[in-house]
C-alpha cells in the first residue's frame, strides 16, 4: 500500500500545483489561442489583399511602376501586420499586469492594503 499512498499523494501535489497556477496556464492559452487567430487572419485577410483596379490604375497613371504599386500593396500589408503585432502585445501586456496586481492584492494582508489605498 505504500507504493500507492504515494502515487496519491503526488496525484494530489500535481492537482494543487495545477490550481495555484491555473490563472497563468489561462492567459498562455488565451495569448496562444489570439496568436494563432492573428496569424489566420493576417493568412487568409491580408495575404491576399490588393489595391483595388481603379487605385492601381490611378497611380500607375500618375506615372508610378508597377513595382512601386506592388511595394506600396506590401507596405500596407506589413503595416497591418505591425498593427496587430502591437496589440497583442499591448493586451498580453495589461492581462499579466492585472493579474499581477489581483496576485499581490490577494496575497498582502489586509490591514496592509487598507493602508496603502488611503
């Protein structure tokens, strides 16, 4: 029976190690998962975007090459791209730092917090 105390008990440190840092394991997943979905959409929005005819046109008779319509189009993408980059990393930023202050607010005591807030 030992060899199986044992194996319960490390069941039971697992499972509490797992709910101390289920928060954390939420905002990996849920950074993940927002990565994941960006990348679908700058693949299947973005990727393929071009500038409408009438635009290229425009600009081709301004006198631009086709080159420069097509550097600009890649331009836009990147810019797109760079957009979204930056909000994820701006909504990773505030997610950690919310959880960051609930963890510390949750574990100073309370005589402590009501101090700090006055």
């Amino acid at each position: 029976m030992g060899i199986i105390d044992d194996i319960i008990n490390k069941i039971k440190v697992l499972v509490s190690d797992l709910k101390k840092n289920f928060e954390l394991l939420v905002i990996i997943s849920v950074m993940w998962l927002l990565a994941l979905i960006g990348i679908l959409f700058l693949k299947v929005y973005v990727g393929p975007l071009k500038p409408l005819p009438s635009f290229e046109a425009f600009l081709i008779s301004l006198g631009f090459s086709q080159t420069f319509v097509d550097l600009l189009n890649g331009m836009v993408q990147v810019f797109i791209a760079a957009i979204y980059g930056l909000l994820w990393l701006y909504l990773g930023h505030r997610i950690v730092r919310l959880y960051f202050w609930r963890t510390i607010k949750k574990n100073t005591p309370p005589a402590e917090n009501k101090n700090k807030t006055e």
